[in-house]
C-alpha cells in the first residue's frame, strides 16, 4: 500500500515536470535589451564620445533633421515671442557602433534604446539661435529615445517645449503679416565639420493646430552657411520661416465698421438747420470724443512703436473727417452772421435811400452830398459772395450752398480715403516669399 502512494506522488511528480519543460516556450522571450547587458557590447572600449565619427576623407558629418509643430499658442505682441510644442528629430551615422545581431527582433532593422543611453554616444551640439526658453517634456520621465539601425545609423528624437524670439513689424497692422524664422546650427562644429540637412519630412504642422487671431501660411524651409562672428567661422544652418497671418474680421467687427459709422453719423449735421445750434454742436463732439475713446482702447493692444501704422492712418482718416465736419459747421455759422449783418446794413441803406427820395420833392439836397443816400448793393462789394441771384431771379445764400455741397463732397472724399487705403494696405499686407 505504501509503495502504491509513493509511485503515484512519483507519477505526479513526473507530470508536473513534464508540463512546466513543455510549457517553456509559451514564456514570452524578454524585451529589455539591458536583461542581459547587452547595451554595452554596443559601445566599444575605444570609443571617444567627445570626438566626433569618423567619415570618409574626413568630409563633415551630415547630420539630417526634423521637426514635427504640434502646437503653437502665447503669441505675446509685448515680447515679441510666442511658445510652440514640438517634437524634433536628428539623424546620423556612427561607424563606430556595433550592435549584436540578437538585440533585433526578427523583421526589424532597428532597436529603440531608452534616452540614458543617449548620454553615452557621441551627440550633435545642435541649438535654437533665436530660443529664449527650450526643455524637453516631462511627465515621469523624459520624453526622449534613441533608435539605432544596422546601417550604424542613430535617431534621437525628443518632445519639447520652446519660447522663440521673433522680431515683429507692425506697419501694416492690423493685416500684418509677421515673418519668424527659427535657426539650427551647430555650437562648436563649422561647416568644414558638420552639415545639416533638413529630412525628407522637413517641418511639419499638426493638422489640429488653430490660432484663434492668426493664419499659418505654408512653411518655408532654407539651407545655408552663415558667418558666426561670435563663434569666427562659417555655420551649417537650418531655417524655417513661419509666417503668422492676422485674421481681419475681428478688426471689421471691433474697429472699422463702428469708426466708418460714427463718421457717417457726422454727415446728418449736414441736414441740420443752423438754429439747431446745440444739436448740431453736441453731435460732432460726441462723434469726435467717441472715435477718441475707441481709438485710445484699441492702441493698448499692441505696444508703443515709433513709426506710424496702418491702424494709425486710419484712425487719423476718421478723425479728420469728423472735425473737418465741426469746421464746416462754423464756417457756415460764420456766413450766416455776416449774411444777417448784411442783410440789415442793406435794409438801414435802402430805408435812408427811400427818405431821400422823398425829401427830394420838398428840399432837394446839394449835388454834393448825394452819394451819401445813394443805394448800393454792399453783397457785391464783399470778397466772398454772401447771396446772390440767379438768371431766373432766384435767391442762393452761401451757407446754405456750403452745406449742400458738404452732402456731396464729403461722403465722396471719405470713399475715396477708403479705396485708397484698402487697395494700398492689401498689397502692401500681401504674404511674401523668403528668397
């Protein structure tokens, strides 16, 4: 009974073997390529980080780059800067590397290493020449990764976030068009040494990226070799101009279709009789104080600059034509109270005119003094005509005729202002092409 029990523990014993022998292939092989240290077997003894791969004849290493734009937002007019997320690529050739066939995986050409191991290859001293702020994004850890192919190729590809710098024109604003380039060079190796290339994929932008003021024109890419005088020497350079567009329509709704009103507004004094005198006055003031106030809000959105902009011409256009409105009114005022002066020295003449003739019957003055009570028409001796009468024998005052002619000639002189300054400003405003 004893030997029945322990052959059987021996029979279990035996399947239990059996199943866990035939079960190991089901494990599923590790995929940390450091399980076994192989990493450094990639790096030989003899490598020199600090020194850069060798090349043939000893022609500059070309080293390829990229960058995807993911976002762009905080385009501070104040500073002149904008922050933009991104995520950048580089790549080149490494001779120098080895790397085990058993650390790809069957099917691949690369293996993609964690961001530590970048810090023992040899890396491009690449930089942002106009960047104010750049780090690579965190979360709980870098967000980095080297991928090396069995061509000795290396990637490095990193997300980060940057403040670049870009010097802002506002002449045309606000249908600018604000032109920023970004710069990638080398910091210590010149173009005898190093030559950048921009990747096949070049720069890209996320297709969900929207800017709620401005328009992203097409990108613009551009190679060269630029002198560095604080570094004496010749530069292997990477330039991506981005082009930020000033949408309009918030500025038609917000600013010049309320100051086209207000100066349309000033005209209706034109139809106001001069005995209206406070209607008349309070309406051009308030005109003129109100294109005063919006004109003063709208400046604080951009900062101080010391030439003149397209916003500034306009608001002068407006303004003038509001005031030239008040001048007009006093000018008319003026004639009127010339015309009742008139009018009543001509009446006092006509009515002595009358009396002489009548004492002409009874006492006839000297020959000698006659011209004293002779009649004149005093409008004729003025400068200006204050009325007159036509050939068909009706009456025209002048002020009167001023303001019928303001009717016409201003609204037809602010249309003009208007053609002019849209068709100047939309192609001086028109998005260029960087040569």
């Amino acid at each position: 009974m004893i030997w029945n029990m322990g052959m059987r523990i021996i029979a279990a014993l035996g399947i239990i073997n059996s199943v866990a022998f035939s079960g190991h292939a089901l494990v599923p092989k590790p995929r940390n390529p450091d399980s076994n240290n192989k990493t450094k077997n990639i790096i030989p003894d003899h490598y020199i980080k600090e020194v850069r791969p060798p090349t043939v004849r000893g022609k500059p290493i070309q080293v390829e780059f990229s960058m995807s734009i993911m976002d762009i937002n905080s385009i501070n007019v104040e500073d002149m800067d904008f922050r933009m997320d991104m995520f950048i690529r580089q790549e080149w050739q490494d001779a120098r590397i080895k790397i085990p066939e058993e650390m790809f995986e069957y099917g691949d050409e690369s293996i993609t290493l964690p961001s530590q191991f970048f810090e023992n290859l040899w890396q491009p001293d690449l930089y942002f020449l106009n960047s104010k702020v750049i780090e690579i994004a965190t979360l709980t850890h870098k967000f980095s990764s080297v991928t090396l192919f069995r061509n000795k190729t290396i990637r490095y590809a990193a997300r980060m976030h940057a403040i670049v710098a870009c010097q802002m024109e506002f002449q045309h604003y606000p249908m600018d068009t604000q032109v920023c380039p970004i710069s990638v060079e080398s910091f210590s190796y010149d173009n005898t040494k190093m030559v950048l290339r921009w990747d096949s994929s070049g720069v890209t932008l996320s297709p969900e990226l929207k800017l709620l003021q401005y328009n992203i024109l097409p990108l613009q890419l551009k190679e060269t070799h630029a002198y560095t005088g604080e570094k004496s020497g010749n530069f292997s350079r990477l330039i991506v101009y981005i082009r930020f567009e000033r949408q309009i329509g918030h500025h038609l709704i917000q600013t010049f279709a309320p100051s086209t009103l207000v100066v349309m507004l000033s005209w209706f004094s034109f139809w106001l009789d001069l005995d209206s005198i406070p209607a008349r006055t309070t309406l051009l003031v308030t005109c003129l104080l109100t294109l005063v106030t919006m004109f003063t809000g709208l400046r604080s959105d951009i900062p101080a600059v010391a030439y003149i902009k397209a916003l500034d011409l306009w608001m002068a256009g407006c303004m003038v034509s509001v005031f030239a409105s008040l001048g007009e009114f006093v000018i008319v005022k003026v004639l009127q109270g010339k015309l009742d002066v008139l009018k009543l020295k001509e009446k006092e003449q006509a009515k002595l005119c009358q009396e002489s003739t009548i004492a002409q019957w009874t006492n006839p003055p000297s020959p000698k003094y006659m011209h004293h009570f002779k009649y004149k028409n005093l409008a004729k001796d003025k400068c200006i005509k204050l009325y007159w009468r036509t050939e068909a024998g009706k009456e025209k005052i002048m002020w009167k005729e001023v303001d019928r002619l303001s009717r016409i000639i201003f609204p037809s002189l602010f249309f003009i202002f208007c053609v002019m300054y849209w068709v100047i400003l939309s192609l001086g405003s028109r998005p260029f092409l960087i040569t």
